[in-house]
C-alpha cells in the first residue's frame, strides 16, 4: 500500500520526480549558425533548405519515410540560453505566457519543424522549409498527414492580427 500511495502522490504533484531522458536520433545541418536572422518558422521560409543527418543505428526507422511530402521534425533547441515563462515573441512587442507562443526561450527547450522532404540519400534527409540552427539535435521524426494534423480554426489568439508579418520575419537576439 505505501507504494501504490506513493506512485499516486507523485503521479499528482506538480514536478516530475523522475526526469525525462530523450536521445538524439540525428543532427540538422543548416546554413545557420547563430541565432539572429534565421526564419522563426518554417511557413516564412519555405526556400531555404538543410538536411537531417540520422545516425545509422536509427536507418531502420527510416524505411518508407520518402513516401512522404513532409515530416514533422521534434528538436532540442540547444543553443537558447534560457528558459522563460513570460516572453515577448518575434512577432509581437507585448509579453505573453510562453505557452502561448513559439518562442524557443521554453520550459525543455523543445522545438517543432514542418518540413518538407525533398531527397532520401540513405540516412540523410533533405528538406526544405529549414527553420533550424546547424547542430540542431532531432529528438524524433514523424510523418506529417493532414488528415491527422490539420485543424481548422479561426481562433489563433495573438496571432491573428501578426499572422501576416510571418514572411520574411527573422529571429533576433531577444530569445538568447
């Protein structure tokens, strides 16, 4: 009993008591190397290209992914240096919870990518729509299916009135 209590204690509280470990399954190269200028997401830059190095102990996973035109990329933002929960996103001057944003300055530093898939060459991915800094680590890999992840709203909260700034934005050094 006391360790069915504790299970369901710890299952309530309000901080993981065990941490969450993910591994890299591959590496992003990219022409970007620091932060400021690059595209804060990839509908505002569907030109500009990377790839995905996939450690070879991942190939397998890979099989049967060129049957798709994009691929949702779940990434470790590595190079932001903090983590906040109030910011004021790149596209807009007002603070908001982070939750509320895209912001990379997050709570684990997670980062999502809809890319498109231009070229398997074994267990390299090329793509275009190429938001993501040089090094980026890739957590995982996912086959994007509009039928699955499209969602039609009209409510996008703060967005709505900035959505039309999205090309051409880039990022600057307010998420550092």
């Amino acid at each position: 009993m006391t360790t069915a209590s504790s299970s369901s204690s710890s299952a309530a509280s309000p901080v993981a008591a065990d941490p969450v470990v993910c591994r890299p399954v591959g590496i992003v190269r990219s022409r970007f190397t620091e932060a400021t200028g690059m595209p804060i997401q990839t509908a505002g830059a569907p030109e500009e290209t990377g790839r995905l190095d996939v450690f070879p102990e991942f190939a397998p996973g890979l099989r049967d992914i060129e049957g798709f035109d994009y691929l949702i990329l779940v990434t470790h933002l590595h190079q932001c240096a903090h983590e906040r929960l109030e910011v004021v996103p790149f596209l807009d001057n007002a603070s908001h919870g982070v939750f509320a944003t895209r912001a990379p300055a997050r709570p684990n530093r997670l980062g999502l990518s809809i890319v498109k898939l231009t070229a398997v060459e074994g267990t390299t991915l090329h793509f275009s729509g190429n938001d993501m800094m040089d090094g980026t680590p890739v957590l995982d890999i996912k086959p994007y299916v509009p039928r699955f992840d499209v969602r039609e709203t009209g409510r996008v909260g703060w967005f709505g009135a900035k959505l039309d700034q999205l090309p051409g934005i880039r990022s600057d050094d307010r998420m550092g």
